[in-house]
C-alpha cells in the first residue's frame, strides 16, 4: 500500500545438540548430581561429578546431566524480552542533543526554515498513521476518524504532528525532554480551543512516564527522534511497555549507509545547509533490519517498512521501495503477552525432576552391587 516491503521475520536460534565429553569405557562412566544456585541477577549451575560403575545401564547415568541443562534452557525462557525490567537511573535522552534542539526551540513553527521538510514531512506520515490505525476498527466518525484513540509523541518538539493527529480526533500527549520545545508547543496549540481540549504535552523523558502509562495508548509516535536517542534498545522497550496490547508502534527515521551519510549529513548539513551542523550523528541512525530485529525481541511484530525520498528543490517527500535513506515502520503489539511462571517455582521443579532421577540411578547402582 505504502509502496514498502515486509521485512523478512527475524531467524530462529537454535541449541545445538551436546556431544557427551566421556568416551572411556563403562567403568569410567561417571554419575553426575546436580545442585543450583538462584540469585537475583545471575543463575548459576554446579555440577558435582562422582565415579560410578555401570555395566549396561551405563546410559542412564546422563539422565541427570540432559535434564540440567534442559532446565538451564527452560529457565532461559521465562525471561520475556518485553518484560524485562528497566533502570530509572538509565536514560534514553542525550544531553548533547538537548543543547542542539534547545537552540532552536523558537523555530518550530517557522514552515521555511529549518523544520520546513518536517512540516512537509506530515503529508506522507499523518496518512501512514491514520490509515494503518483505522484498519484496527471497524468504523469512525467523519471528519474526526480518529475520535477515542490515545496517541503518544515522543519527541513531539513544537508539536508538529501532535496536532494534525489531534484534528484527526484522538487524544494525544507529546513529550519531549526540552522544555522551551514544550513551552512552544503549548503557546502554538493555544490559538485553537479544540486541540486545548484533545492534546497534553509534558517537558519529560520517556522512561519517566513509563510505570504511570503502562499499556494505556493505541499508537506510539516517534517520528525523527530514534536517531537522536542515546540508547536506542531501551527506548524501544519503554515504546512497548506504554502500548496497549494490538497497539501500533509507529517510527520514521534515518538508514545507516554511506548514501545516508553523503546527504544526510555531508550534503544536507554541511553544503546546502537544510539542518543545521549537528544536528545528526551518523553513528546513531539505524537500519530497518537492525530496527526490526530490536522491535520483535521485545514483542512487536514489523507490519510495514517504506522508503521515503526528499526532494531538497521541491520541498516535498514522496513514498519509495528503496530505504537506503529515510524510512517509515509500522509495529503492531502482540495481543496476547504469554505469562511465564516464576523463575523459582520452574527452577524448585526442575531441581526436583533431577532428584528424583538421581535416587533412581543410586537404587540401580545398588542392584549392580548385588
């Protein structure tokens, strides 16, 4: 529809079959017992081993050993990417990029100037996101389609696409780490009493939201601003974290490539002067394989990617299938969140799977020595 393409779903990792590392004969075939230690950030495994002598169930000595290591990789799983606890004390903001875009907080506005391709960008990103969103319900109201859905702008700067989706009718709270940036957003929605009611914007950070807007928005907008963020895996698991389950995760940005950083930043910054000096750090953008590989390790699903082309002459952006400068994505949250049992009760379990099949090879050990 948007002229993209579907990402390739992430491969699948797989265990590798063990060998056993004894190969002497059967009367140096060990029995292992097994004893397990849980702490809160590390689980570790000791093994014990003792010699034993078997003759023909020389095979049942392993039981033990595959078990433990089926409960190491058991207890693996109950770690869910996307329920992974995160750091307050981290932050996804950069503080460099603070001074940039606090710097130029006065200019948001201003549809010649330096946020001019952002104002020109909303012709294609407003309708990427109202329509991919309207395929989740089954009518709406004309002229407000949008009408009942929470939105959330991270990174909403002066508020650029935080009120056209406002007018589209959904309730829409922007944020952004630079509080002149806020104070303008403010000021701008002022002049309409309409987007007063429907938007909220707050000077904060993401993560700082984080616990009191757990799974409470149908959509999450970071448009231009993951190229900015300082850690970039954190700030998707904290997009995850505030959506609702089936909510839409929606990001536009910059591919890491050679062409991106010949116009992106040679051409864009340093020639033609379309941003200003600094504004983007190479390092930091992203590529769409790269991106979907972090959205789906924290249970969101890629539905789209697109290309998008901007013509620096014409001011206008136009959709594309090549994504080897800016893209747009589209990510839906899993709906149904599976919920592991806890890591204890699993590991008591296993631990006592493992017992039970020791006092099993000790009461065949005994027959032999009969």
């Amino acid at each position: 529809m948007w002229g993209g393409r579907k990402l390739s779903s992430s491969g699948s990792r797989f265990l590798g079959a063990h060998r056993s590392p004894f190969r002497g004969t059967q009367a140096d075939c060990p029995r292992l017992t097994t004893s397990a230690a849980y702490s809160k950030n590390q689980l570790s495994w000791t093994l014990q081993i003792k010699p034993s002598v078997f003759s023909e169930y020389r095979s049942m000595c392993f039981k033990s050993y595959s078990m433990t290591f089926a409960c190491l990789n058991r207890m693996k799983s109950y770690s869910l990417p996307w329920t992974r606890p995160y750091s307050t004390s981290r932050t996804t903001v950069d503080s460099s990029e603070v001074k940039t875009f606090l710097a130029l907080a006065h200019r948001w506005w201003d549809e010649q100037g330096v946020y001019a391709p952002l104002h020109s960008m909303n012709d294609l990103r407003v309708p990427f996101i109202r329509d991919n969103l309207l395929k989740t319900v089954a009518d709406h109201q004309p002229g407000k389609p949008l009408s009942g859905m929470k939105i959330l702008d991270v990174g909403c700067g002066g508020g650029l696409l935080t009120e056209p989706l406002g007018r589209l009718g959904a309730s829409v709270i922007g944020i952004d780490p630079v509080d002149e940036n806020i104070k303008t957003a403010q000021h701008h929605k002022s002049f309409d009493p309409v987007l007063d009611k429907r938007i909220e914007y707050r000077a904060c950070s993401l993560e700082k939201i984080v616990e009191e807007t757990a799974e409470t928005f149908d959509a999450v907008v970071a448009s231009e601003v993951v190229e900015h963020v300082i850690d970039l895996e954190m700030f998707i698991q904290c997009c995850c974290q505030v959506l609702k389950p089936g909510g839409s995760l929606f990001i536009t940005t910059i591919n890491k490539t050679q062409l991106s950083y010949a116009l992106g930043i040679v051409f864009s910054e340093q020639i033609a002067g379309i941003v200003p000096k600094g504004t983007h750090t190479w390092e930091k953008f992203v590529s769409p394989e790269k991106l979907e590989s972090i959205l789906e390790s924290n249970g969101l699903s890629v539905q789209t990617v697109a290309g998008m082309l901007y013509n620096p002459f014409s001011g206008y952006w136009h959709w594309s299938k090549n994504t080897s400068l800016n893209y747009a994505a589209h990510a839906v949250k899993s709906s149904i969140q599976e919920h592991p049992a806890p890591a204890e009760f699993a590991l008591k379990e296993e631990t006592e799977e493992v017992r039970i099949e020791t006092s099993t090879n000790s009461g065949v050990h005994e027959e032999l020595k009969k």
